[in-house]
C-alpha cells in the first residue's frame, strides 16, 4: 500500500481509530512495563497508547508521512519513531514484547519477505517471557466477496468530507489485489494494494523455521480460540523456539 502521500496518511489515521486489535495488542503488554516494538506502526495509535500505559516503545514503519503523523499525538514524544521495513529494521535493542498489527502481515507477499520479517522479531527478541504477535485474516472467508460488495464510507477529514470505495481488482491464489479511491470534492486519490492470505498452517511453518514457536493462536480479538471454519482472524502469539 502507498501510505508515503500526506493525505493518504491523514485518511488512514482518520479511518482507523483506537479499534478492538489495539485493545487485544494492550492486553497482552498488561502487568509490568514493557520494552515494546511494534513493526509497520502506521500512524502510531497503538505506540502512543502504550506509552500512555507506561511501556517504552519503539515504532517501525516504511512510511514517513505516516510517522509524521504518529508524532503529533498525545505522548508522541516518548516514542522511539523509526522509517524502516519489518525485514531491514536492525537495533541493539531487545524488546519483550514484538508485534505487526493491522494486518500489516499481509503485505509480505513471499515467504522470504514473511521469514526476513519473523527473523527481525526473533533477532529483538529478549528478556523473560518474550513474545511476538501478529494478525492475519482467514482465507477461508471470501473477503473478495464481501470487500466487492462494501458500501462507500464517508470520512471527515480537516473539516471536508471525504468517500471512500474500495474495487477489488484480481483474486488470485493466496493474493487479492484491490484500488482505494478517496473521493475529495475536487480530487480523487487512489492507491493500488496486494495481500497475501497465507494459511495457519503455513505461516506457523515458517515461524518454527525462524526460531519462533507459537505459543497461542486466536480467531478474533475477543480471545477466542482460532476455529479453521468460521474464524475471521489469525492471531499468532510466539515465543523464541528453545
């Protein structure tokens, strides 16, 4: 996705809110304070929450324009704010807690892109009891049915209204490609994205390959266990494979 344009940024931080994932991703840094690294941090809704919560936390992502927004939120200025990718991200850091929400998982389209990632989990990994979590959607639901058949949604966006439709554009195999346009009064911007829905089974494969175990896997952000069938969500929590 091309989240590098200002505007687009603006939309998406508008759009995604404080949502049920980040009250899931809270949970499982509650307790005592936490040295976090949250990977394709986008806007930085969840880094500044769990700043607000007394963790000390490091945000990730590719997009400037995005991080330029996370830092002009409350307790933005306690956050460690770095432009890299999941896979090329490096520090001498060692958090207890890694996480990629927003199904960010998703845009690694191959498996060596998903394995460089899970390697910069397991390479920051440190302290008692670290874990890792992500969230991928289940590609047992038809989400290119559903996502053809969404209704536009309108956004308020520094006092102009703005609607967004989404068009899936190709499914194909583990990939659904699809075009956002946001509607302006004047304008219309649009970006192009591919997502991978990789299966339970595969990604857990590849996480026992980068020395990661899983530890619990979820089917949505109530903590319910992950049903193959009727599950919308696959929420892997890990841990470094002895």
């Amino acid at each position: 996705m091309d989240y590098h344009d200002a505007r687009i940024a603006e939309i998406y931080d508008v759009a995604n809110s404080w949502a049920p994932d980040e009250d899931f991703y809270s949970l499982l840094a509650a307790g005592r304070p936490l040295r976090i690294l949250d990977l394709g941090c986008g806007t930085g809704a969840l880094c500044c929450g769990l700043v607000e919560r007394g963790h000390r936390v490091t945000g990730v992502d590719p997009a400037g324009a995005m991080l330029a927004m996370g830092r002009r939120k409350p307790y933005a200025d306690r956050v460690e704010w770095v432009e890299a990718t999941a896979q090329s991200y490096r520090s001498e850091r060692r958090f207890e807690l890694i996480v990629m929400t927003g199904h960010a998982f998703q845009c690694l389209l191959t498996d060596d892109q998903i394995r460089a990632a899970l390697a910069t989990m397991r390479l920051h990994l440190g302290g008692e009891g670290g874990r890792v979590a992500f969230e991928t959607r289940n590609p047992r639901i038809d989400w290119a049915k559903e996502w053809a058949a969404r209704e536009p949604v309108v956004h308020t966006v520094g006092g102009e209204q703005v609607v967004e439709t989404l068009e899936v554009t190709e499914r194909e195999g583990e990939f659904i490609s699809f075009r956002t346009h946001y509607h302006f009064a004047q304008t219309t911007l649009s970006t192009s994205s591919t997502l991978r829905f990789p299966s339970k089974v595969h990604v857990e494969a590849l996480m026992l390959r980068s020395g990661l175990a899983v530890r619990e896997v979820f089917g949505d952000w109530d903590g319910s266990r992950f049903d193959d069938a009727s599950s919308r969500e696959i929420i892997f929590v890990g841990e470094a494979r002895d």
